[in-house]
C-alpha cells in the first residue's frame, strides 16, 4: 500500500510552524540562526526548535530543519557544533546542500537523517542515484524539472522524491547562481539572496523591463498526478512569509488533497498575496510565458505608489485598500530589495483612521526602514496571531534515546545507551492475536516519567505471545525508573559534543598535499579554438567533441529526457580516447565511474567550499577539485591547506552568474541601473547571464589556474568578484 503523500510547509519561526500544523501539514521545514538557505528569516533558537519538535512528534507530524548553505573551511568548528546540537534535538531530517555537511552528517552523525537540497542542482535520475549512495534518503528535485522529466525520474529512483508545487520561484535553477553574489558578496548559496532578478534592467533594445522576474508557482491541480507518481512530500514555498500566508496556503492544499472541490481551495488560495501565479516550469507553455518583463517583481498585491517621503513617515497614493494591521512592503521603482512593515498607524491628512481606499492619499508613519521616493506599495498580508503565551507554554524536547527492545518468553531485553538490560514479564501463548513488534515499539514511544524522548525504536517479538494491559503497563514503569537511575542526561549531550570533536580532530590530524613542484594552467576553450601561450591543458565542452589531448567538460544542466544521449556521447569521447572528464554536476560521478580508466576533475558551477566536500568527491572518484568561484582569497587557501586531493583557482573569465530554462524576450544583453552590464546568450536549452565585466585575480596561492575563455566580454572592466572582500 502506497503511503499518503506528505504535505510539507515552510516556518520561518515557530508561531508560523504552529500555524502551518494548525492548517493541517504534515510537517514543516525551518532553519537554526546559521547555515540555512533563508538566514533573512526570523529562524529558529535551540530552545525554540526544541519546542517545536517536541510538539510536533506528540501530534504525529514531522520537523526537517535546513542545514543547506554552503560552508566555508573556517567554519567547520561552527558547523559541527551546530549540528551536535541537532543530534540533541533529533529532529526527522536534515537537509543539505552543501557535499561536506553531508560526509560530516553521515560519518560523525548517523542518527540524523539526510535529505539532499533542491541547492544540490538535482534535476535527473543519475544525480538522484549519485546523492541515494552517499546516504541520502531523500532528494528534493529542482524547480526547473518539467513533468515529463518528472516522471522518468520517479520511475528509477531508489528514493524519497520531493518536489516544490506552491511558492517564488527562483529565475535560476537552484544552486548554480551566483547573480546576487557578484553584486555584493551576499551569496543565494549562502541564504543572503538580495534577489537582482527582480529587478528593473534595460535592454539592448533601450526598453526597461523586468526580464529575469517570473510568476509565482502554483500546481494544486496537478496533485493527482503527483500522487500516481508515487511523489513523497509536496514542498510549499516560503520561509519568509507570515503566518497568514502560510496558514491559508496550507489549508487551501489540505482540501485538495483530501478530495475537496477546486472552487474551495482556489478560494482559499485567492486571500493569499502573490505574483501572478503558473504551473512554473512543470509544462512547456507554462516555462515559455513563465517570465512578464512587463510585470514589476515584488510579491503581493499593488495598492499604491509613494509620493512623498517626510522625517518618520511617507505619503502614498492608493491604489488599494490598506487597514490597521497589514503587512506590506515598499519597494524601490527599479525592483531593489524593498523594506516590510506592519500597518501600525494610519492618517488621511492629519486624521487617524483605522481604513483607506484606492484613489486616497494617506500617511503611514515608519521607524529605522528606508521607503523609496516614487517607491511601490504591495500588500504582504494580515496581521496574524504572535502566539507568545502559547509558543512560551510549550515543554521543550528532552534528549533523545534510541533503544532496542526484543521481547521473547523470559521477559525483555532492552540495549539503550550502551547499556543492557533484561525486564523479566510474564507472557502467555497467544490464542488469537499475538503482541507485535509494531505494539511493542508504540508502547515505548513516549516517556512521560522521565527526561528523555523516544528516538529510533527497533523491536522484535521472538515467538507468539500474549501480553496482558497490566503487564505492559507494568513493564513501561520498570524501564522507566531503570532509565532515570542509568541514563545521564549530561553524558547523552556530552555523546554529541564528543562527535563534533572527533569530527574536528580528524580535521586537524589531516597531513596536508605537498605544495606542487609545478603549477599548470587549464584553459576552457571554445570549440576549435586554441590559446596564444603554448604552455598548459586545454579543456573543451563535450559538445566540441575533444580529441584525447583535450580534457571534455560536461554540461551542467542535462535534461532527463536527454541523458541516455549524454552518456552515449561520452562513450564516443571515451572510445575516441579522452581520458580526462569535468564533472560540473553530481549526475556525472554516477556516469562517469561506468567507464574504468578515465580520471574525473570538478570544474565550475559544481561548488567545493571546504575539505569535507573535497573528500567526498574524492570517495566518489575525483582526482582534483576546483575551489568554489564565490570564496576569498583567505577561504582558498584555507581550502587548499586541508584539502585530500589537488585543487584549482578559476583565475579568469566570464563565469555563468544566472541559468535558467524560462523563456526570456530574446535579448542579448541587460544593464542595471546602477550601470553593470550583463550578456545573455542561448547554450543547451539554457539561457545563460554572464558579467560583460571579465573577472580576473592573481593567486599567490600555488595552485592549478583555470583560464575560461570560452566567452568574450564587451568590457574592458575587471572584477574581482570576491577575492578580495570576502563572501556573506
């Protein structure tokens, strides 16, 4: 029997969890304070999400907490403690982008569940696989996959499947970009998007327009075919959203999957404040009409313009109405990051009213924010419950036990904590209905007479047994008192904290790669062209069809329907003798190790960021990486000090700051309004922004250089992207 499929729903604090369970989710997704993809939320305390968790579980429903940035070496100590913490807290899963969160999870923290992050760029049957080996028991799919793809994935996958069906959708697919980064060093990869392609731009053709902004996605009427897929959790957008965005949008998708009819959830769905909405990139006509350059980039719904702004309030014109307790942002004309505020006060002329409607002019007063002159009005939302008594009320988790329970004839023998103990109970010959393993772990699920909870429960009945009410009861008692005289509170947090420490100390007690006698230069290169200098390695894209003194680079983006065609091409690049392959992709460790005798190196936008990442590309074949193109100089070399294999600095060129598959208006280049110039160009069914500005550093780390020249510039500026000031 299938299980139901599981509507998860996003918390950016713990009133929206509750109110996310309230509307009926099965389990919602939250970060700590670090290392979380939406840092710009309020986020989770250690005593919060303990709240949270311990509240869940007693209502049967599930907490995942993200843990899916990407990490820089000088904050491997920070990482492990917080993830002794979670060890603590146990909560059902957690997500990762990052390939070194994930070894250190696996091999220091096996108790804690793994799920792999729409960051990880998954978005075929062969990545799937490649994340299932590394201990993945779930993978959550990018948004960018169409649901013909979707369903030849689903069809081999030896895992969970997750996918996203309501929220923003990011122009780029997911965990490639690095648009806002360049900008300013505030990295989507690291939970700081300042999200540029919402912006204003103008055009090669001299018109300005919101070329990079896309609609909102919303799939509740594909349910149905998510769930003949076999899809185990359906994702809901937005982490930065209140509570009264949630609780409705959850509720609209409760209805729905509970049978109830469309007008009823679309209801529902129509309180909620959004871009305009599209089934997102799931079919052809939706990825082709996905972007409206037309359609300014903030969320919600217009009401109005800024006209004025005076010392601690402004004057807006409506458009709409607004009310006493709104949520809304204001927003700059060219689509920079606007500010939100909640409608505390509200004046038409000097008169204090608690309304306004569209064609008013009225004031709203404001504190420490910065509006916008001719800035637009978009209303986020209501003002919802905070919840403080209630969320205060809450007992937090108590740490958490595995145990293992075996019952036979003699009584039960129970292994928890390193500790072995044996209950002595008194059984009967099951006459009609023998106690189970299933009612034998329920019976230990809570704890309620002692400090601990219930982890991980393996049970076992050794024969046919009938076990009276009293008994059980009786057994529970004894374990119990057992447990509160043998089990250490302290030791179990000391357990965890000893993990980290082991974690770290493997990391000190590394014996570093000898600095390289000779450094080389790797040039990527278009197809049949060649550099100037003699000297070096010259890689090529696969579909130059490289001669085997060339190295073959893989392209990152590889559509499902389109796979068994990418690995008979590398078989030919293998049969014509290439024997140096770029992995841009984790899809590629599961081809690639198909054919013996070929050496793999990683090659950009595949990120490695610190020396857990890079063993773990080496467990999965890797010979050499390249250092993530977001680090500083400080983070490389940090990188390189530690690193098990041999790794390379993207030196020069061009890089891909933006990929998407939707649609855009056959443009050729974008200028923002701060003067930056960016080109657009079509490669692989992809469009593809790149800086016209080239970037260009002088390591003086010895290291591999990589020289990208397979794209020119129009610019004769330079950047340093973040060499130098280092990455948010």
């Amino acid at each position: 029997m299938a299980h139901p499929i599981e509507l998860l729903a996003p918390a950016g604090s713990l009133p929206v969890a509750l109110a996310a369970l309230d509307a009926g989710a099965d389990a919602v997704y939250c970060g700590m304070k670090k290392f979380n993809a939406r840092e710009r939320s309020d986020n989770f305390s250690y005593d919060d999400m303990s709240r949270l968790i311990a509240y869940a579980h007693k209502a049967g429903r599930k907490v995942y907490v993200t843990f899916n940035t990407l990490i820089r070496e000088s904050e491997l100590a920070d990482a492990a403690q917080t993830l002794a913490e979670l060890d603590t807290l146990r909560p059902d899963a957690v997500i990762v982008q990052d390939l070194g969160a994930l070894r250190m999870i696996r091999d220091y923290f096996p108790a804690l569940t793994i799920h792999a992050s729409t960051q990880m760029a998954l978005h075929d049957s062969e990545a799937v696989k490649t994340v299932a080996g590394m201990g993945a028991k779930r993978v959550i799919l990018e948004r960018q996959v169409t649901m013909e793809e979707l369903e030849r994935i689903a069809a081999e996958s030896p895992v969970e499947l997750e996918v996203f069906v309501h929220g923003a959708l990011c122009a780029c697919l997911s965990g490639t970009c690095l648009f806002s980064s360049w900008l300013g060093g505030a990295s989507g990869n690291r939970g700081r998007c300042k999200q540029p392609c919402r912006r204003l731009f103008r055009s090669d053709r001299a018109k300005n327009a919101f070329y990079l902004s896309t609609r909102d996605l919303a799939a509740i009427r594909l349910i149905p075919k998510f769930r003949e897929l076999g899809i185990a959790s359906l994702k809901i957008e937005g982490r930065l959203r209140k509570a009264d965005y949630v609780a409705n949008v959850v509720a609209a998708y409760r209805k729905a999957l509970d049978g109830a009819p469309e007008e009823e959830t679309l209801e529902l769905l129509g309180r909620t404040c959004s871009r305009e909405r599209s089934l997102g990139f799931y079919t052809q006509d939706s990825m082709r009409t996905l972007i409206r350059p037309d359609a300014p980039g903030g969320v919600g719904q217009f009401c109005g313009r800024v006209r004025r702004v005076l010392h601690d309030s402004f004057e807006a014109e409506l458009t709409g109405r607004l009310h006493i307790g709104d949520n809304i942002r204001v927003q700059s004309a060219a689509g920079d990051e606007g500010e939100a505020l909640t409608i505390l006060e509200l004046f038409i002329g000097k008169r204090p009213v608690k309304k306004a409607f569209p064609g008013q002019l009225c004031r709203i007063p404001f504190r420490g924010k910065t509006i916008f002159e001719n800035g637009i009005l978009y209303r986020i939302g209501e003002t919802h419950d905070t919840m403080e008594k209630r969320c205060a009320n809450l007992p937090l988790q108590g740490p958490v036990l595995d145990f293992e329970l075996r019952l036979s004839a003699t009584g039960l023998t129970v292994s928890v904590a390193s500790k072995v103990r044996h209950f002595p109970v008194q059984t009967e010959p099951a006459e009609k209905r023998a106690f189970t393993s299933g009612e034998l772990a329920a019976l230990f699920r809570s704890l309620p007479d002692t400090p601990f909870s219930a982890g991980r429960i393996t049970a076992s009945v050794d024969g046919s047994y009938f076990l009276r009410r009293d008994h059980q009861k009786a057994l529970k008692r004894a374990f119990q008192e057992w447990v509160n005289r043998e089990i250490s509170v302290s030791r179990l947090r000391e357990a965890s904290c000893r993990k980290a420490e082991r974690l770290l100390d493997d990391c000190r007690t590394h014996t570093p790669l000898p600095p390289p006698e000779h450094t080389r230069t790797v040039f990527f290169v278009r197809p049949g062209t060649a550099p100037e200098t003699e000297n070096g390695i010259i890689a090529e894209d696969l579909n130059a069809n490289p001669t085997p003194e060339r190295e073959c680079i893989l392209p990152f983006f590889t559509p499902e329907t389109e796979i068994s065609a990418l690995i008979g091409r590398i078989a030919d690049a293998v049969n014509a003798g290439v024997r140096v392959f770029r992995a841009t992709s984790l899809s590629h460790f599961h081809i690639l190790n198909s054919f013996p005798g070929i050496e793999i190196r990683t090659a950009p936008p595949l990120p490695v960021a610190n020396s857990f990442a890079a063993r773990e590309l080496q467990s999965l074949g890797a010979t050499a990486v390249h250092a993530h193109i977001e680090l500083s100089e400080t983070d490389v070399e940090a990188l390189i000090r530690n690193s098990p294999l041999p790794v390379e600095i993207y030196c020069q060129g061009h890089p891909v700051l933006l990929a998407t598959r939707a649609e855009t208006a056959g443009i050729r280049s974008l200028t923002d309004l701060h003067g930056e110039t960016f080109l657009i160009r079509k490669a692989d069914g992809l469009t593809l922004l790149h800086p016209a500005a080239a970037m260009s550093i002088v390591p003086r780390i010895p290291a591999d250089r990589i020289i990208d020249l397979r794209i020119t510039g129009t610019q004769n500026a330079i950047s340093k992207f973040n060499w130098e000031r280092g990455l948010t």
